[in-house]
C-alpha cells in the first residue's frame, strides 16, 4: 500500500481509499504485464485531490490524501483489504485501531462488480461510503440492497436496454454474444438473452471465453482460443456484443491475437463493447496490432473535459512528482527506458530522461481526453468531498465518529453539485448517476493508436422516445465493409413483394421468402399487408395502386350496344303495336283477344327502356326506380300473358255443348287476372320500399382493381322476392300454355305462349347463376341483358306470326288496290 498524500487536518488526517481493479504496482518486479490505461485513473484521481486541495470554498484549510490498493482479482484479497481499513496502520488487527490519525472519510469502489460488492459487505458494518464508477450485477444487486454504495455509472439495467436499442436502431437482428466462462457471464447471458428475444433479436452464438489454466493446459486453452475465432469468423453474424470487465479485454485481445496467427487479419466484425469494459493493454501488448477493434461501438459512462486535466497530464515528468510511488515503473514500461538504479536492467535500454510525452504513447497504452472511468473517478472524489464538507459545514468535532458517518450517509443519499467540466452531478435516491451512456467509436490507426469519437448517446431519464441518439453520419465502419453499414442478419432482407416464411428447426431469425399471397404487398418490411381499401397491390406485389372507380355507362361499350339494343326493340315493340292498332278490326287482331295484346304490347313497350335505369352513374331515384318499374312492368307483361292462356283454354272449353264455362269467357276475367297478379307484385315493392329500399353504394371487395359504383338492393331477400314472383307466374303461364299446346289450330296461341314461356323461363333460370358468378358493372350488364332477352322473347314468339299475317294482309290489300286502280284507269 503506497501513501501518496498525508497532510495533517487538526488532530487527524483524512484519507480517501480508492481500489482500482488492474494495478499491479506493490510488487512490480515480479509482474511486468502492468495495465498502464489503470495508471490513468490514477492519476485522474490524483487531479481530482489536487483540485479539492486547491480550491478554497471546499473544506478550507484542508488537504485530502489517498491510498491506492490492489484487488488481483480475488474475494478474499478484496474481504483482506476492507478489513485492514479498519486496522491499525502497518498492522493487521481486525476491528482495532489504536492510531487516530488515520480516519477513513470514504471508498472508491472498483470497476468490477464483485469487488464492490464484497468491499460494501464490510464497509456497511462501519457505515461507509463507497463510491464505484462500475455497476452491480442484478444478482449481487438484490443481495446489497441497503449497501452504502453510489454509483458513478448508470445500472446493469439500463445497459441491456442500450444494447437492444442499439441492436433495433441499425436493425440488426442476428448477433453473436461472447463473454467469459464465469458467474457474471453466465449471470449476463440469462437476463440479456429474453430481452433480445421480446425484441426479435437472435442470439447466433455464445461463446464463453475460458480464462483460468495451468501450464500444463495451455495447449488446450489455446486450442480452444483458435475453435472459438474460427467459429466467431465464419459466422453470418457481423455484429458481437461483448460483456465483461478489464480482464475479459486483456484475455480477448489475446484470443484474437493467437486467432489472427492462425487465419489472418481480415476480421470484418462490429464490436459492441459495455461501460464496463476498456481497450486496455499491459506491456505484453505493446507489439499487437489493434486492427480487429476498428469500427467498434462502445457504451462508456459519460464524460466530459475536465479543464485543466489535459495541461496536468502535458507537464507530468516523473522527476518532479515526489511521493509518487507509480509514475517510475509506468514511465520505465510505456516508454521502453530505465531510470538510475531500477530494476530495469540491458545494455539497449534507453535512459528514461523525463522529457517523454504521454501524448506519444498509443491510445491502448495511455488515452489523453478524458475517457467514462477517469471522469467517474473525477466525480466521485468531488461527491465525496462535497458530502464532507457538508458534513463538517453543520457539525464540527475532533473525531469522525459513527454518528458523523451517519451523517454524512444521509448527505449523499441526493448528491448534486456542479463539477469544473460546467456539468451538474447528481445522484438520485438509489444512489445512481443520472447522466446516462455516451456511445463512442474506436478507429484505429498503423500505428497501434486509435481516437475514440463520440457518436451518440442513450439517457434513460429523456423523455420517451428520445432516450437514444445516434449520429450515423459520423461513424466510421470496419475496412471491410467499405464505410457502409454492415447487415447483421440470418439472411438477406426479403425483397419487395415477398414475406418471411419460417425455417422449421431455426430460430425465428432465420426464415425463407415467400411470395405474398393475393391481395396483399410489402415494400420495406418484410411482412405482407394489405393495400389500403381504395388501392390495389401491383403485379411485382411491392406498391399500391389506386383502384378506377367504374360503373356501366353509356360511354362503356358494353354499355352502349345494350342502350342501343333496348331502344331498337322499344322501337319495334312501338311499331307492332302500331300495326295493331290500324288492323285492330282485322279477325287476326280480333281473334287474340285485342285489349290483353295492347296490355301486353304496352307492358313490354315499357320493359325495354327500363333497362336504361340500369346504366350511367347511381343515384338516388335510379336505384328506387329501377328494380321497382323492372318488376312491376315485366309482372303486368307475364300477367298478360298468364291471362291470354287463361282465356284460350276457357274459350276451348266453352265451345263444348253444354259447358258452364261460358260464362267465363270474356274480358272481366282477362281483366281481373291482369290486376289482381300485378296487385300481389305492387304489394311487394312497396313493403320492399318501406323497410329496406335500394341506395346508391361503393363496392370497394368485388373486384381487385376497381372502385364499383353500384345500386345496394337494400334487402336482398325482398329482390329475390320479387325475381321469384314473376318466375312463379311465368312457370303457371307455362304449365297453362304446355297443358293446352294440343288444342285444335283455331286455338293455336297456346303453342305460342307455351315456345315464349320456355324461352322466358331459359333466360331467367339462366340469369342467376351467372349474375352470382359475375361482380361489378358486368352483374347490372347481365340483369339487362336478361330483360331484353326475355322481353325480346316474348315479343318474338308470340307477336311474329301475328305481326307476319297482318303484314301479308296489308300487302295483298295493297295489291288489290292496285289493281283496282289500273283496271278502273284502263276503262
């Protein structure tokens, strides 16, 4: 145990004890692999005392000194040092202490989580402080909960958070996890490990590096160095996170040295390194290239430059620091050279002179800004300061006594001061630096140097959604990635228009790329979606495309050639009635029972224009109109029909002697028929409109690559309601007509009703599957062709021969006239 700095304070001294994790200075012959980055902290700690000291309004006319003391890395060094704490000084006698002048005001921790928490186990019995700049594993977490520990870094917590951030951040899903093969790693791996899986990140491997062997086991350790690089470099996996502390990057930095002996330099892997972990080097290192580390991301605690400290650390010259019991052997290892009688001893050694410059030393060896740990150290020698001052602000005696280390615990269970960097510092009530992680980026340099850049930062006290900043523009990639950011995945991204399809037996990952089914698309993500109602998904399935709003219009062709077929047969239809009309005294006219065939004539005269309700754009009336008229005019049409069949039955069966029938036979019944069958329809329609009438609608499902507009029936059920009632009409029309088909030639209407009934019944029974099988305008373009058809129909078979002896007729008359007029000329 070296003293620095014992200035005398009334009756007693105050020494601050900081317990630094990889300084091997008490016996420094024995162990040449000194860690020269720890020396930094050193003399961070150092400045930090010298500051205090030199600042009048912190405990005025008073000086603060410090012991350095080494763990190695073992419990029971570490439970050994906080018990000589407590010893008289140069003697171990635990629990006692007979020289008064040696009083404990605080501990600053190691970065290592055990050392802390085995110091604290101790340090709470006498109720001291212990500031650490590392963290507490969750399990030791739960173990120390009313410890005396404030923490110069954010929780382990916190950290796995950053981590998942990060990962989510560069969508980086397919990681590699490495970390020692002890209780912290495996402690690390089972709380990381869930949270990357609830964030659908993979782990692709977890390599536990071994660290402990005796010689006889060196060859096999090393065998399993070389085994864990080859694995680490043919995997798929581009980014590693990497957990531990001083010592896992010391054994690291030889796995990859021994790996790099073996297969070479061309590594190509993201590094993401934790708070707690520093790319340190011991003098072994001085020769091994750094190359592997280029690129890298690292969480550190935050940091700031620290005024002053970069001019203390230009003028530091081993001749002037008197009492400093480190800064010779560090200045013999960093620099290669000797001072007057040292230990150090070869003819090709350099003379150390003291001029040599820190700056020139390679950033493994000595870093010049001010890294996370060194401003943690910084801090907490001012919290702790500042809580003593505090304390002896209110209370004054001679003797630091249990109650005065009370007090001064209860000081720091809110610290918050502004340091000399223009930051404020504060611990919250668990004890926890609210200042969160700085996200730093090693390059690296020929020379075995390297500068890290800060390019980003994660505080989890920003508000939400802000707790990460990354600035990607700054970072600089591995070589071999040509500065563009690596893909860390189990395989390549899906490309538009396909979707992850699960591997069976693989993590969820790794997946293979299926086509997106019908109706949907994907464009970045690698999901399928469906378009938005009014769009479609292209043929590649990669974007949307707005969907053409479409209805049957006279502009369609379609449409078109069915308005004009309807007004052709109107026309027709209105020419056979004319025709009617001027032979209505002709015994052809007469015999076919004149008013039922005007009725007739009439009623489909009205069907064919009803067909042009059915196209152009929907609207209110259209749709009200439309169905309704088409009903009720086709039900008068085949009520007509219904009645004429009715009538030439009863006009057979009253031509028999003696039949009752006749009084049957006339116009009244014909009549009566015509309206009570068109009366049932009427009631129909109106009960069709009175509950649930048609409206106009968008039909947006139907068809893929179309908006319809088109006439909602409203309530389907009453449609068919009325489509049924004029089939049951027609099938009685034609049951009637088939049942009388045998009737003498005099009576020969019947045949023709019974050809037009089986044609209108073809068409309609026709009609409905193929309007259900058909979507769009082409359902309204099937319902009109059906009208036509079948109003066609029934004009065709039973007005024709009519139509062809009343035209015969009218010819002949027209001959005889002729030749009547040239007989009377002649004479």
């Amino acid at each position: 145990v070296y003293q620095l700095i014992h200035i005398q304070w009334r009756s007693f001294r105050l020494v601050a004890e900081a317990v630094l994790d990889v300084l091997l200075w008490k016996n420094i012959q024995e162990n040449q692999n000194t860690s020269f980055r720890n020396y930094r902290q050193v003399l961070a700690l150092e400045f930090a005392v010298n500051e205090i000291n030199e600042n009048p309004k912190i405990l005025p006319n008073v000086s603060l000194g410090f012991h350095i003391i080494e763990s190695y890395f073992s419990q029971k060094r570490n439970y050994y040092v906080a018990m000589k704490l407590f010893s008289t000084q140069y003697r171990f006698v635990p629990n006692y202490t007979c020289d008064v002048q040696n009083n404990l005001i605080g501990v600053i921790g190691g970065l290592g989580a055990k050392t802390s928490h085995h110091l604290a186990a101790i340090l709470d019995i006498y109720k001291f402080p212990q500031f650490t700049y590392g963290d507490f594993v969750p399990m030791l977490k739960d173990q120390s909960h009313s410890l005396p520990l404030h923490r110069l870094a954010p929780t382990e917590t916190h950290q796995y958070k950053a981590i998942v951030q990060l990962l989510l951040h560069f969508k980086w899903i397919w990681v590699g996890l490495m970390t020692m093969n002890d209780e912290t790693g495996e402690l690390f791996l089972s709380y990381l490990l869930p949270i990357l899986s609830q964030n659908n990140i993979c782990a692709a491997f977890t390599e536990k590096i071994p660290i402990n062997a005796f010689f006889g086991d060196f060859l096999n350790l090393q065998e399993k160095w070389n085994k864990i690089f080859a694995d680490v470099t043919k995997s798929k996996a581009n980014t590693i996170v990497v957990y531990g502390e001083t010592l896992t990057m010391i054994t690291l930095r030889g796995l990859l040295h021994e790996g790099e002996a073996e297969y070479g330099k061309s590594f190509g892997k993201v590094w993401i390194m934790v708070a707690q972990m520093d790319l340190v080097a011991v003098s072994m290192h001085k020769d091994w290239d750094i190359e592997a580390f280029h690129g890298a991301l690292a969480f550190t605690a935050h940091s700031q430059e620290v005024p002053g400290f970069q001019n203390f650390l230009h003028k530091l010259n081993p001749h002037l620091m008197k009492g400093d019991g480190f800064i010779r052997p560090f200045w013999e290892q960093a620099f290669g050279c000797s001072f007057p009688n040292s230990h150090v001893n070869g003819d090709d050694v350099d003379t150390c002179t003291g001029e040599e410059r820190l700056q020139n030393l390679p950033g493994p060896f000595f870093e010049m800004s001010t890294t996370g740990h060194s401003y943690s150290i910084y801090n907490a020698v001012q919290a702790l300061a500042n809580s003593v001052h505090a304390m002896y602000s209110s209370i004054f005696k001679s003797k630091v006594t249990v109650e005065r280390r009370k007090l001064q615990l209860k000081n720091m269970q809110s610290i918050s001061f502004n340091n000399s960097a223009g930051e404020t510092v504060h611990l919250n009530e668990n004890g926890e630096l609210t200042m969160g992680f700085d996200i730093t980026n090693l390059i690296t340099f020929p020379n075995k140097s390297f500068v890290r850049m800060k390019v980003g930062r994660m505080n989890p006290w920003a508000p939400h959604g802000k707790h990460l900043s990354i600035y990607e523009d700054t970072i600089v990639w591995p070589r071999s990635f040509n500065q563009v950011m690596p893909l860390s995945l189990c395989n390549d991204n899906c490309q538009p228009g396909y979707q992850k399809k699960k591997k069976e037996g693989e993590p969820f990952c790794c997946y293979d790329c299926a086509p997106c089914p019908k109706g949907k698309m994907s464009h970045e993500k690698e999901f399928c979606t469906m378009c938005p109602k009014d769009h479609y998904p292209n043929k590649e399935k990669d974007h949307c495309i707005p969907k053409l709003i479409t209805f049957l219009s006279y502009k369609d062709p379609l449409g078109m050639s069915l308005a004009i077929f309807a007004l052709f047969f109107s026309l027709i239809t209105a020419l056979v009635l004319g025709a009617f009309i001027m032979h209505h005294d002709t015994p052809i006219v007469k015999a076919n029972n004149r008013s039922l065939s005007y009725a007739l004539l009439i009623s489909l005269l009205l069907c064919f224009p009803c067909a042009l309700l059915f196209i152009g754009h929907p609207v209110k009336v259209m749709c009200l109109l439309r169905q309704v008229a088409f009903g009720m005019v086709f039900s008068v049409a085949v009520s007509s029909v219904l009645a004429k069949t009715i009538t030439v039955v009863l006009a057979f069966m009253a031509t028999k002697p003696g039949s009752s029938m006749r009084k049957w036979v006339g116009k009244k019944v014909a009549n009566s028929i015509v309206l009570l069958c068109s009366l049932v329809q009427g009631i129909i329609c109106t009960v069709w409109l009175a509950i649930n009438p048609p409206f106009p609608d968008i039909d947006m499902n139907s068809v893929t690559e179309e908006i319809v507009l088109e006439c909602n029936e409203g309530s389907v059920t009453m449609f068919y309601c009325v489509l049924g009632y004029m089939g049951f009409l027609a099938i009685v029309s034609f049951t009637v007509a088939f049942q009388a088909r045998k009737l003498p030639d005099r009576f020969n209407e019947a045949k023709l009703i019974t050809f037009s009934m089986l044609v209108f019944c073809s068409v309609w029974l026709s009609f409905f599957p193929t309007y259900l099988s058909t979507k769009g305008k082409y359902m309204v373009a099937v319902e009109i062709f059906s009208i036509l058809a079948s109003s066609a129909g029934l004009l065709g078979c039973i007005f024709s021969p009519k139509c062809y002896i009343i035209l015969e007729v009218w010819v002949g008359d027209l001959a005889l006239e002729a030749c009547s007029s040239s007989n009377s000329s002649s004479m």
